[in-house]
C-alpha cells in the first residue's frame, strides 16, 4: 500500500453559529462557520437540505449564487439572503 500523499492537514479553532429561523414557505437550520481560511467568507451549512457553500458578501450579490448552492427558488433564496447579508 501507498503512503497517503496529503495537500494539507491542519486543526483551527473555529466559531459556529447554529441558527434556525421559518420563513415564507420552509424553515431554516444554519450552521454559520467563521475560519481563517476561504479569505474572510464563511461556510454556510443547510442541515435541512445537506448543502453548504463558503459565501461572502460578492457571493451574496451575485446573480443565481444562493439559489444555485442551496437548491431555492427565487423567493426562499431571497429569504436566506436577506438574513445572511445580516451576519456575513
């Protein structure tokens, strides 16, 4: 067998908000992950749906982002966004 070839392998301590909130026509649960990695972004975790993205305040304003990661119509992707431009 191989040894193992690693690109990096590294511990940080990190701080997580765990946030749940109903909106319009589905709830919510968010995992808030704030690290020194990914450039001052967080990762955003959607325990509901199993899908997650590293977003940033671009990320947000970008077209068709939040919709596209998190698997959303228009009108539940501008909930999420909304209250992530509160904490991002």
């Amino acid at each position: 067998m191989s040894e193992r070839f690693f690109l990096y392998d590294e511990s940080e301590d990190t701080k997580t908000r765990f946030v749940s909130f109903m909106g319009e026509s589905q709830r919510f649960d968010l995992a808030i992950t704030t690290t020194n990695r990914y450039y001052g972004k967080k990762l955003v975790l959607n325990m509901q749906s199993s899908r997650y993205a590293i977003i940033g305040t671009d990320d947000l304003d970008e077209e068709g982002y939040v919709e596209h990661a998190f698997q959303l119509d228009e009108e539940d992707a501008q909930e999420l966004r909304e209250f992530l431009y509160e904490v991002i």
